[in-house]
C-alpha cells in the first residue's frame, strides 16, 4: 500500500486485505467511468460475489465466516481504495447484518433465512429509513411511511430517500409508523413484492455509483412475519457497525495520499532540476497526511479491537464510537485537500482521480453520525460526570 501500515495482525486478515486489495485495483480502474455516468458498479459486486465476501459477518453458525468488526474495517478500508461507492454499499450490507447478528432484535426463524439467503444465493438487502420530510433517521423524525394491518397482513405506503444499492438490492429494511399503535416498526421487503418500486432521483456529486435513488411503497401488502421489530423494543446499543463509514472515508483518502506520493515523485517542472519530491514544502505535506493518516488508523483500529475483545464493555464505548467517526472523516478530508495542494491545478482536471476523491470524501460529512451530534453526546458525558 505504497508504504502505509498494514493493521492486519493475523494470517487470516492477511489473506482478506490480499483478496480485497486485488478487488480494489480492478475497481480503481472502473471507477471513473462509474462516477461520470452516475453508473451503479453492477460488475463490481459481481467480483464481490465470486470473491464470497458477502456473508463475511454472518456467525458461523449460520454459515457465514464470522468475522468481527477489525475485519470488517481491513475490508471497507482496503475496497474504497479502489471505488469508494462500492465499500460504503458493501458496508451496509455487512453492517446491517453484523448489528443483527450481535443484538439479534429480529425473529429467530428471519435471521436464519436470510443468513441462508447471503450464504447460498449471494443476496443482498441494505435498510432505507430516511425520507424527505424527516430528514435523517438519528434527528428522531417520525416516518410518514404508513403501515395498517388488515386481516393479518400488512399495507404498506410511503416514500424513502438514499436508498444505496437500490438497482440490485433484493431486501430493503424499511421503517414505518404503525397507524393502530402509532409505533415505529421496521419491516423487510423482497424485491419482487407488488407495490415496490425504484424512482431514479440521484443526482449528487459525491459518491454518484452507489445509486442511492428513491423507494416507492404503493399499497404493498406483506405477510405479518415482515415486522421484524418495533422501536418500541429496541434499544439505544453501541453500535459498532457504523464504523464502516470511517473506514471507507479513510481509504479513500489513502487512495489520494498514494496519488499524490506518486505525482510528486514523477513530476519535474522545468523550473526545476528534480522532481517536486524534494521541494520542502512538498516534503512538509506529505509529512502532514502521513502524521493525519497513522492517527486516524491507530484511532479507528483500537476501538474496534476493543470491541471485539471486550463484548461485555461495549457500553462504555458508545462515545468512542462517535468521536472516531468524527475524527476519521475530517482527518479524511483534510488528507485529501494536502493531497490536491501537492498536486496542484491538475487534481482538478476531470482526467484526474483526486476530483473524484475530493467529491467523494465529503460525504462522510453526511452520514451518521453528524459532528453537531457528537460534539453534543461528548459534551454531555463530560459536563454530567
């Protein structure tokens, strides 16, 4: 990884960060071309599939490879150095199933059969909660999404936004308010139901592939076993899980160091008898990214290997799970801003892959959890002590 640390601690690490990183440098060569059409990276996940990484945290009970969150992170960070899009899709893929899997909030006889489903079919399924008029999920909006049972099967009606994965999902999670209780259930939904569909809406400039376009709910009718649980029994847990997204941010900023390492070792302006490698202020930046870059990893690494060491204090880690979060994707857009000044105008050039790691890395802003809410959750554990 042109001389960044390798964080796998074991031979079968090893061997993922070797497959992922294969994977990664075919997508590198797929991804413009993805991100210009605005295109979802169907061949990529073909790759994924033959590469049996989809049942990665699925318990091995259930047939799946039982992989703990410090895999899981040496996964997405080594795939979004190749497409970013890909590792955040593949990432709520594997999240939602390793949140399932360490909490089991859903029905026993569900959890198997879609276990089964990842395992011997290569399905995938990815939640869709938010809407337009909520915002996101973890403000507290209430969906306006309907549910209603009648004769022991359910209606269901409503409009869900940033549904990543949309054009090859075959489950969506979605949530709904439940009109007889006024309770908040998340219900699962095969593709192929009657009522669903998918309305292209995605027109962003950052992470364009993971097509995360519209969900249409028009009186799809589900069979009761759908409602899978009720915010009412759910609780606040820590959840690991979402630190998929920082480890995708950082790859990708990882992506954008290396470009910018290579630039400055083969580029030699005729100003100058050598190439800018030995320029000092080059020299200064580079230091800079690596200094933001072994932070952020070190951060992100350790409390994932508590996590996976210690199941009994993950309590105590719900802060440490945010501010990672926070600290890994600003860390990752400030690498990748030293990486576009060392490369000067040319990082803004369409032909070039730093635009599209500039674009893409600022999503992480937006996906939860926000800073604002975990300034104020840090905040809060230091002025209640």
């Amino acid at each position: 990884m042109n001389g960044i640390t390798n964080f796998s601690t074991t031979k079968s690490q090893s061997e993922l960060v070797e497959k992922a990183s294969q994977l990664a440098q075919i997508f590198s060569e797929r991804a413009a071309f993805h991100d210009e059409q605005a295109a979802f990276p169907f061949d990529n996940f073909a790759d994924i599939k033959k590469a049996q990484l989809l049942d990665l945290t699925i318990p091995k009970e259930y047939g799946g490879k039982g992989g703990g969150l410090y895999d899981f992170l040496l996964l997405q960070e080594t795939i979004a150095q190749g497409d970013g899009p890909t590792a955040l899709c593949l990432g709520w893929h594997l999240g939602i199933l390793m949140n399932v899997a360490t909490y089991r909030p859903w029905p026993k006889q569900t959890f198997e059969h879609i276990c089964k489903e990842v395992v011997e079919h290569q399905k995938l399924l990815n939640s869709a909660h938010s809407e337009k008029e909520t915002g996101s999920p973890a403000r507290g909006g209430k969906p306006t999404t309907t549910a209603k049972n009648v004769d022991g099967k359910w209606i269901i009606n409503g409009r869900k936004s940033f549904a990543s994965l949309a054009p090859i999902l075959d489950y969506f999670i979605i949530s709904a308010t439940i009109e007889e209780t006024g309770d908040v259930g998340e219900f699962i939904l095969p593709r192929d139901v009657k009522g669903l569909s998918i309305e292209e809406t995605w027109e962003t400039m950052s992470m364009r592939a993971t097509r995360s376009d519209d969900l249409l709910l028009n009186n799809v009718i589900v069979t009761e076993d759908a409602l899978i649980q009720t915010k009412v029994v759910r609780q606040n847990k820590p959840q690991g899980w979402l630190l998929h997204i920082p480890a995708c941010y950082l790859g990708i900023a990882i992506a954008a160091r290396n470009e910018a390492v290579k630039f400055a070792k083969e580029y030699q302006p005729n100003s100058l008898p050598h190439p800018i490698k030995e320029v000092p202020k080059v020299r200064e930046r580079i230091g800079k990214m690596d200094v933001k870059l072994m932070t952020a990893r070190h951060f992100l690494y350790s409390v994932a290997r508590k996590w996976d060491e210690h199941p009994t204090k993950r309590e105590e880690l719900i802060e440490e799970l945010a501010a990672v979060k926070y600290t890994v994707t600003n860390s990752a857009i400030e690498i990748v801003d030293e990486a576009m000044r060392i490369v000067g105008v040319q990082s803004l050039q369409l032909s070039s892959p730093m635009q599209r790691y500039y674009r893409d890395v600022r999503a992480g802003l937006h996906n939860p959890p926000s800073d604002d809410i975990t300034l104020s959750l840090l905040a809060k554990k230091a002025l209640e002590e």
